[in-house]
C-alpha cells in the first residue's frame, strides 16, 4: 500500500467513527493538500498529502496520551511503521511547538522530532489553517478568529493562537505566494 492511500486509510479508521466532525475537517484538509501539492517538488507531494491525512489523529481516543495531539498522533505513528517524515510533519504542525510550550512538553517534542521548516511544512500549515472545522474555505485570520470563538479568551488554545499567530500567517502566507505565483484558485 503506498504512503498516501495508508495514511487515509488510517485516518478514516481512527477519526470517521469517534470524531465525525474532525474526520470532516480531515477530508476537506487532504482535498486542499492533493490539490496544493503541485507547488512541490514532486518526492515532497506524497508526504504532503499524507500528513494532511494524518494531522489530527492524535485526538482519536485510543491514541491521545500527553494531551498535545500533534505529540501523541507523531509517537503513534512512529510507532506503527509510517516515514519519519510524516510523523515530523504531523508533530510540528500548525505552530503545535508554541501549544507544546503551554503544556509544557517543548523539549519532549524537540528531542523526539525534527521541524523541517520547508514549503512542504508551509503547505502542510496553509492546508490545514486555511480549512475549518466542517470542511469551510477561510483565511487564516478568520480560521484563528473561529478557534479562538470555540476556546474562549483564556482557555490554553487561545493562549498558545496568540503567541503563534505571527509565525503561522508568515508560513500561510508563503505558502499563497507561491500559490500565487502558478495562479492558483483554492477550491
């Protein structure tokens, strides 16, 4: 089984039952990265898209451990065979470092995975801010302004958004210029 149809066939198994509304968000999310990818290299795409796959399957009950999903979904798939490089991916998306600053689990996730920094993470990043929780379309600042909505002002996601927002709309934004640049219309 290649690389992408095993991350969607394990993402439909860990997240369509137990979270049918992240499961939508999932779907929605991979859509976007099959269809981003074309700004990669053609190696980088299929890690792209199993990520985006992947990305979330840390909060599948039978999986969350530390608390910090992008962690717990890494270390599972580190566990169960899949590249490093998506379990890399999958740790370091979205800003997850900052939230792992609040949980206190910084060093736990450096010393255990590498951010990569490319325009494959950047993509990974756009991809999956850019889609909302049902599936919506949004820019970045309105998909921060939803997830702030649902945590309130103080909660630990809200804190973590604040301090993440500069770095995260900087790789977003890097990510539409070079989407820009093949004039690229999002679905």
């Amino acid at each position: 089984m290649d690389l992408v149809t095993a991350a969607r066939t394990t993402a439909e198994r860990l997240l369509s039952q137990a979270l049918p509304r992240r499961w939508t968000h999932v779907k929605a999310v991979s859509v976007k990265a099959s269809e981003v990818s074309m700004i990669l290299d053609e190696v980088d795409r299929p890690f792209l898209v199993a990520a985006a796959w992947l990305h979330d399957i840390g909060y599948a009950p039978e999986i969350i451990s530390s608390g910090l999903h992008a962690l717990d979904g890494a270390r599972w798939l580190r566990q169960n065979g899949f590249d490093e490089r998506v379990a890399a991916l999958v740790a370091y998306h979205s800003c997850a470092h900052f939230e792992a600053e609040e949980r206190g689990l910084a060093d736990v996730l450096r010393a255990e995975f590498v951010d990569e920094e490319t325009s494959t993470r950047d993509a990974l990043w756009y991809v999956d801010m850019t889609t909302g929780p049902d599936g919506q379309n949004f820019d970045v600042l309105e998909r921060l302004a939803e997830v702030r909505s649902r945590y309130g002002p103080h909660h630990l996601v809200s804190r973590f958004w604040a301090r993440a927002e500069p770095t995260l709309v900087a790789a977003v934004r890097r990510t539409e210029e070079r989407l820009a640049a093949i004039d690229y219309q999002p679905m």
